[in-house]
C-alpha cells in the first residue's frame, strides 16, 4: 500500500470543521435541556399514584427505547410536515434528540428518586416545607446527585448521536466531513480529524461534568 496522507486540504479547511462542532455542540446542548426536562417530568409520572400517568411514561419510555433514533428523526422530520407542521431540520433534531435522551432520562432519574427514603420526605413535611419544597429539596436535587454521572454518560451520547443530524441537511460536523472529504477526495484524513474532534468533545464534556457535580452536588465528597 503506497497511500500517502496528506492533510494540508484539511488544514486549509479548517473554518468547516469549527463550524460544524459549533453546531454539533450546539445540538447535544439543547436536546440535552430539553430531555433532561422530559426525564424529570417522565420520572415524577413512573413514580405518580395516577396509574394512567405511570402508563403513560412507561408506554412512551418503552417505544423510544426500543426503536431507532434515525426512525424518531424521520418521524419528528417527515411526519410533523405531512400535518402541517414546517418545523426546520435544525429543530426537528433538537426535538427528536431530545426526546430519545427524555426515555432515556427518565429511567435514569427514575432510579435516583426511588433512592430517596421515605423518612427523608416525611421529615421534610414535618419541618414545614411545602409540597414543592420537598420536591426540589429532598427529592429532585438529591435525586439528581445520585444519578449525574449516568446523567453526564447520556450527553456523551447525545453529542455522539448527533451525527444523524447530516442525514437531513444540518450541517454538523459530519454533514462538514461529507461535504469536504467528497470535494478534496482524503477521505480518510477527513475522518480521522472528525473523530479526533469528537473525542476531544466528549472529553470536554466529561471532565466539564466532573466540574459540575463538584461544585453542585459538594455533600457528596465531604
């Protein structure tokens, strides 16, 4: 084999590359937001005494998990234009993103409310605290601590998840490799700086995380 590598077209493209992580950190930012309150939401329903309530999540967490993300993203895409809906391909991966970490989430802080005792809640009742106080203090918050390293895995993924988003027409970082490594024809140069970019973000994410859940949740290292 007397391939020789030859990076030059990528470093003269590298604005393509910045551009595409922006919007690719961007994505997993925002459906991260947005599934993080579907998670909370869908954990407080799995735990309700309503049973169509806990149905209803466990209905919803079952199909998001057990389809794939590429068909939520057409459905999201696709299906909210057939009604009428002109959602931009930008939201529209915002949207399905956000869903698919939500079924996710909501297990996940699901697992971290039911860790909360009981006797916690009632003592909190007994100092006072008002029913929304108890959920923010004592259930929601340490509920949060226990579960924010698999909370912080699931934004790796959604950063990872988010190369779908090129399928239809956001330009990502993978929609940015498509397009240069088909214009330059260095393919493989072009994807190893695409996955050295996303290594780089993950890493970023799990060490800012790390940051977050010292500062955040600090009884937890006392």
């Amino acid at each position: 084999m007397n391939y020789v590598f030859h990076f030059q077209s990528i470093w003269n493209n590298t604005g393509l590359f910045l551009s595409g992580t922006l919007v690719t950190l961007q994505l997993a930012v925002l459906a991260m937001l947005f599934g993080t309150v579907l998670g909370i939401l869908g954990a407080v329903a799995r735990n309700s005494h309503w049973r169509i309530a806990r149905g209803f999540s466990a209905a919803a967490v079952e199909v998001i998990r057990n389809t794939p993300l590429l068909v939520q993203l057409y459905l999201w895409y696709f299906g909210l234009g057939v009604l009428g809906v002109d959602v931009p391909p930008y939201w529209s991966v915002v949207i399905a993103l956000g869903v698919n970490n939500g079924g996710y989430l909501t297990e996940i802080i699901r697992a971290g409310i039911e860790a909360i005792k009981i006797q916690q809640i009632k003592a909190g009742v007994s100092l006072g605290m008002s029913g929304f106080q108890v959920f923010r203090y004592i259930i929601i918050m340490p509920a949060l601590g226990i579960v924010f390293p698999a909370v912080s895995n699931q934004f790796v993924i959604s950063i990872l998840m988010s190369a779908l988003a090129m399928i239809i027409g956001v330009k990502d970082l993978t929609y940015q490799a498509v397009y240069l490594q088909a214009h330059t024809f260095r393919s493989i140069e072009t994807y190893i700086v695409v996955i050295v970019l996303y290594i780089i973000l993950s890493k970023a994410i799990v060490l800012f995380s790390e940051f977050l859940d010292r500062r955040l949740f600090k009884y937890k290292y006392i």
